[in-house]
C-alpha cells in the first residue's frame, strides 16, 4: 500500500538497525511519549532489535489510559440519565469505571452511541432537540481541533442541546512533568507526529534546552521509529540535546495555524488529573468562557466527583516509564485485556495490553 509499504521495508529497517549498532558506545534510556508508537514498538518487536543499550520506555501518551478514573465515572453517570444520548469513540466505553463501565449503561438501557466524529454528536443533537446529548472528547492535542470546531459549529448554528466532557491533555507538561520526577531515568524523547503536525515543535525547544535532553518528533510505521531513535542516539552519543524532525512528510516547525488559533479560541490551558500520575500543572485544556454553556461537567453537576484508584495496579509507574508492564504482579493473571484493572489494559494504545497481546508468553516468562 502507497505510503504504508515503503516504511515497513526489510532491507531500509536493517540498516537503520545496524547504523544504530554502529554507533552506540554506552547505555541510554529512551521515552516513546505516543501509545501508537509504543504499539508499533511491541508489535514489529524494535525493541528486540536494538543494541543491549538503547532502552525503551513507554511514556504517557495514551489518551485513553491517562484519562482519570473519576472522569469515567462521571461519563456514567452522565449516560445513565434518561435524557441524554452520550457519544464517544469506542475505545472509551470498555474502560471500567470504578463500578462498571459505558457498555454496560448501554446494555442496560442507556442511550450510548459509538461515533466516528464529534461533529456526528452535533448532527446527533440537531436532530433530537428533546434530548441532551453529550460528547465524551478525550485526546492530546491532536484531537482538540476536531473538539473545538464540534463546540463552534453547535454554537454557530444555536444547538443550546449539545456539550463536551473535556478530558483533553498536552504533552509538553507530561514531558517536565516525567524529567522533573526523582526518579525519572529518561535520557531522550520520541516526541508523537500527529501531535507535533497540530502543535508543531516550537514549544520543545525550551524543554530540550532546560533538562539537555535530545527531542526528536517520529513518526509511527517501524522505518520512522527506528529512524527516530538513530537520531536520538547519534545526538546522545555526539553530546547534544536538540529538536530534530523525523517525520518531516507530516510536520512544520510551526505545525497547523488555523488550527490552533481555533483550539486556543474554544479551549484555555487548565491544570488536569494524569490517571496514576496525578495533577499536573497547566497540562490540559478546558473550554473558555465564551464557550462554557457546553461544558457537560458544569451543565450536570458532576465536578466534584473523586475516586481512588486500584490499590494493585502500577500503571502510574508505568506511564512514567519507571515499570515496564510484565513487572506487574497481576500481568496477564488477574489483569487482561478481558478483565483489566487499569485503562493501560483497556486501550489498544496502553502499555500493558500491547505487551499481552504480542508478547504475553515471554512477559509472564520473564
Ligand atoms: S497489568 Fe493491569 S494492573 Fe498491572 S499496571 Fe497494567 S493495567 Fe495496571
């Protein structure tokens, strides 16, 4: 397939993993912050194909898995109201909630829709104007375009019946918030493509700078991953820490203005909860005051839901690239893909069940 085939080469991949070899001297600990790349990882095993050196851990970058419990929770309890039709992208309705999840509100009765976009849920909410309906908009930055222009369009067209329930996060916060941790052991970044085409790369610049740390933006086929790291590796083992593109094909250095002029009219900067992580500071989006009547948190009154999270569950550590997924005790025992404990076992993009679903064999082995 044009575009795809290309960057799965054989020949291309071995020698970015001899030039890899070649250059490598001594240890270093790199951070994948995308869930897709950390899928591509496991699945085309790049990792089992580095130098005994290079390491890679798998950062925070699975909407889905970082997306706090209490949030899920609220997500319920707002579909299991008769009168709202609630819409979300599939992979959100088999994360649990700290008593079920979105799939058994629909099962039992509720109105829950598995959309392909937010501006379906504004179709959605025009044609039933009885009827509250509420987008769940969960994403990075990459997704915050399409959210906003949902809310913009109900707004434009008078649709008073339709609201989000913002869970959107930012990876540069994540990224200090990793390299400001004790014990964090990351010496360089893969920074996510689709998030750097949205965002561009100019707001790396002062993280590489303050914690000396190699940048480098990747795509997400096996050819760009490995490109990736080589150049990670060749700015470690040369003594620099700068921001370099590899996915040169999708990215500009000031990424998609349109774009973000309209994410920074619809949405602010806000603190946000990082499931197993924590709070961390100015990290999320939330909507601006012009457009807080779609706020869902604030029309139904759940803000002040809190929950504790699973007592057994590391996926915090996980998430910070201090465990790796098999050095969990319920590893493919009591957690799986089937009975998950953490959203890193629920989303095809967490840690944990990439590990299970490619490797669960030697993970329960080692
Ligand atoms: S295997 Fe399950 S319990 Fe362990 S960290 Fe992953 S999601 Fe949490």
């Amino acid at each position: 397939m044009k575009f795809v085939d290309e960057y799965r080469d054989q020949k291309a991949a071995e020698f970015f993993r001899d030039a890899i070899h070649n250059i490598v001297t001594k240890p270093w600990v790199l951070m994948e912050v995308c869930g897709g790349q950390t899928h591509a990882i496991v699945k085309y095993g790049i990792d089992e194909l580095l130098p005994k050196e290079v390491e890679l851990v798998h950062g925070p970058g699975c909407p889905v898995c970082v997306t706090p419990l209490e949030l899920i929770d609220k997500a319920i309890l707002i579909a299991s109201r008769p009168d709202v039709i609630f819409c979300s992208f599939g992979d959100m309705l088999r994360v649990p909630g700290s008593e079920k999840d979105l799939f058994m509100v629909k099962a039992s009765g509720g109105d829950v829709r598995i959309v392909y976009s937010p501006l379906d849920a504004v179709k959605i909410a025009k044609d039933n104007p009885d009827k509250e309906v509420v987008f769940f908009a969960v994403g990075f930055e990459t997704t915050a375009p399409a959210n906003a222009m949902a809310v913009h369009q109900a707004k434009e067209l008078g649709i008073r019946n339709f609201s989000i329930l913002v869970s959107h996060v930012l990876v540069p916060p994540a990224i200090e918030a990793v390299m400001s941790s004790p014990l964090c052991r990351v010496q360089a970044f893969l920074a996510a493509g689709h998030v750097c085409t949205v965002m561009g790369y100019n707001e790396y610049l002062p993280l590489a700078e303050k914690y000396k740390v190699p940048i480098v933006v990747t795509g997400f086929e096996p050819l760009d991953i490995l490109q990736g790291i080589y150049m990670t590796v060749k700015q470690l083992e040369e003594g620099r820490h700068e921001v370099e593109n590899q996915y040169a094909r999708s990215v500009k250095k000031d990424g998609n203005r349109p774009a973000q002029d309209l994410v920074s009219r619809v949405f602010r900067v806000v603190p946000r909860k990082w499931r197993g992580v924590g709070e961390i500071p100015e990290s999320g989006l939330g909507l601006t005051a012009e457009y807080a009547a779609y706020d869902a948190e604030t029309k139904f009154d759940v803000g002040d839901i809190t929950v504790d999270e699973p007592e057994e569950c590391i996926s915090g550590l996980v998430l910070q690239g201090i465990k790796k997924p098999n050095e969990c005790p319920a590893f493919g025992t009591r957690c799986t893909p089937e009975h998950p404990f953490g959203a890193t076992m629920v989303s095809n993009e967490g840690a944990c069940a990439a590990y299970y679903r490619y490797r669960r064999f030697a993970a329960k082995a080692a």
